[in-house]
C-alpha cells in the first residue's frame, strides 16, 4: 500500500528535479564546487519471485560508500557510488578445499554483489539555520559479480544469482550535525529486480 503511493509522488519528484537541469541560474557570488564523501547501510527489497528463481531470500543488506559532487550556485548534487550486497541465501553449498597455508577443511559459500550507482537531483534546505534538508533524487544502479560462492577459492565451484539492478526515485530528509550530513533514504525502483531500499547515510566534506 505505501510503496503504491509514494510511486506517482516520487516520479513527480524526479520530473522536478531532471527538469532543474534546464534552468539557468544566476548568482553574484564566485561559484564554488568541490566534493562530498559518505558512506551507507542498505535494507534492500528484492522482487519475491525473481528471489525466489535464484534461492536467495527477498531482502538482503548492504554497505557502500560515495562521492558527491556540488556547486554553490545550484541546489543539485551528483552521486556516484557502490555497494556491497548480502544476500541471504537458501542454496548454500560447502566444498572441501586447501588454503594457502596447506589447512584443509570444508567451507561454507556466500552470496553477495556489487554494486554500481549513478543519483543526481536537488537537496532543499529548511529550519532553523537551515540544518535540515529534503532531498529528491533520480537514480540507475548496475548488479556486477552477483554470485554464490566460497571466497578466498580461485578453483571451487560458483553460481551466479541473477539479479538486475535499474532505474529508481530517490527521496530523503536529514539533518547536519556540524560538519557531518545524517540522513534517511527511501529509494523505489521503476526497473530491474530490485524493489525499493532503505538507506541511513553519513556525508561529509572530509
């Protein structure tokens, strides 16, 4: 029910903030622009029945990081970043294998990825001193190296888990504590395998 009705508000959203692309601005001050770091943890929504086709449950978690890049004269940011995906997995597998250091035993597999992101929109600042801020944000993530395997095992047998990321919305409120962005995402997908993500970001010029 809430994901059905913040779809039409997010897209509206992302029209908004694409449509700030076209818009010239004008300031007196010397334009400045310089670049912002983060870093993220994900609870991600997977669509259940391609979950379901690869054995892998239909949430998983993620951690990441970015870059931001920004201009005085302009309220849009541009995010570039990745992530690492785990997933939980229902086809785990153990193989008997021989380390480096000649131990040898069986291990168990993971299932993880990586992930690619591209976000671009506007961050509108409000409140007192203007420490709060309201984010809307159009985005397009990649799936690269999605796999069920042993790490550390050249050799040993793998699975790969095809799960696709795509295009999706962004929207988020935060507040900044000194020189440190705290805030929280929500990001629904329009394409792809992916349903919607959770995200609690920390940024910072550091």
């Amino acid at each position: 029910m809430f994901t059905s009705l913040i779809k039409p508000f997010l897209l509206g959203g992302c029209l908004i903030a694409a449509s700030q692309l076209t818009l010239a601005q004008t300031n007196n001050e010397v334009r400045q622009t310089g670049w912002s770091w983060s870093g993220h943890v994900d609870h991600i929504n997977i669509d259940k029945q391609a979950a379901a086709e690869q054995w892998i449950e239909n949430t998983a978690f993620a951690i990441g990081g970015a870059a931001e890049y920004y201009a005085s004269d302009s309220e849009n940011t541009l995010s570039i970043g990745a992530s690492v995906l785990f997933y939980r997995d229902d086809a785990e597998f153990s193989q008997y294998v021989e380390d480096w250091w000649g131990d040898e035993g069986y291990e168990e597999s993971d299932a993880n990825a990586f992930m690619l992101f591209a976000e671009y929109g506007p961050k509108y600042r409000f409140g007192q001193d203007n420490m709060s801020f309201f984010s809307v944000r159009g985005g397009v993530s990649g799936i690269l190296g999605s796999e069920r395997s042993i790490s550390n095992c050249s050799n040993c047998y793998s699975e790969d888990i095809e799960i696709d990321g795509g295009v999706y919305g962004v929207l988020g409120i935060g507040q900044t504590l000194g020189s440190i962005d705290v805030s929280l995402q929500f990001q629904q997908y329009f394409s792809g395998d992916l349903d919607n993500t959770l995200r609690l970001k920390i940024s910072g010029a550091f």
